[in-house]
C-alpha cells in the first residue's frame, strides 16, 4: 500500500462559476476539487496537505472515499 501523495498549486480558473481548483494525486491517480473563492481552496488543501503528513490513506472529503469503504 502506498501514502505517496503529491499536490499542486491552486490553478484559477477563468470563466468558470468555481473559479479555483486544488489538485492532488494518491498513488498516480490525479484528483480535484473546484471552489468559488481562493480561502476555500486553500483551505481544503491545508486539509488534505495536513491528513498526507500525518499518515491518513484517504483523507476525508467528496474525491475521497472514507478510509473503510467498500468498492
């Protein structure tokens, strides 16, 4: 099992009514998740930065499944 985890910057989005995107990946499988305004974006990739370093499989949040479900 692998905890490799990589993110990128916040891309903005222009023309778009969530202008603002975090992007990630677990494992080489790429993940996002677009939000109206850069605090919210920043926000969700402190999270998801905060549950990498500590270890968590699959940090909580709509691109990720709870750590115990089911396929």
């Amino acid at each position: 099992m692998s905890y490799k985890v990589r993110f990128w910057e916040i891309r903005e989005r222009t023309g778009r009514q969530k202008g603002f995107e975090v992007r990630w990946t677990v494992s080489g499988h790429e993940k996002s998740e677009s939000f109206k305004t850069k605090g919210l974006a920043e926000s969700r990739r402190a999270k998801l930065m905060t549950a990498a370093r500590d270890g968590d499989r699959s940090p909580p949040g709509p691109a990720c499944p709870p750590p115990n479900s089911a396929p």
